[in-house]
C-alpha cells in the first residue's frame, strides 16, 4: 500500500507522503526553497471536515501541517523591506 498522497499547493497537485511537515517543508514544496531573510510567508489550508463542511487553518513558523489527501495549501510570499 502506498503511503503517498496528493495534495493541491497554490493550485497544483503535489504528491506527498502521509505525514506531518513543518512550515520551512511547505514552503519549499510551494516554492522550491525557503529563504526567510528576504521573505515572509503566509499559509491557509482548506479541507473538507469528515462532516463535508470547509475547514481553514492559518499557520505560522513553527507549526507542523499534517498533510491529508485532498488538502488545499495556498502559501503567499511577500519582500522583506
């Protein structure tokens, strides 16, 4: 059985495997690489509830993303001034 899974980041599917990622991990699947000297970064994910309604998270540096089948990542990076 496979432990792979596909999750949507910025509008494209992404094969990952079934597990937690950090936020640097994310990123760098969203962008290619992480660079937070010259970036920020924001992340929300969308999924459907066992009960079909939408659930938003917001996260932050630090937290750990349990990646699920069918999960919607949008992560936004902006320059740093």
């Amino acid at each position: 059985m496979s432990n792979l899974i596909t999750v949507i980041i910025n509008g494209q599917p992404v094969e990952v495997e079934k597990r937690s990622y950090s936020f640097q991990e994310v990123i760098t699947l969203a962008f290619g690489s992480y660079n937070d000297s010259q970036k920020s970064y924001t992340m929300v994910s969308t999924r459907k509830n066992d009960d079909g309604e939408k659930h938003k998270i917001s996260y932050s540096l630090g937290d750990q993303i349990k990646m699920k089948d069918g999960m919607r990542i949008n992560v936004d990076s902006t320059n740093r001034s």
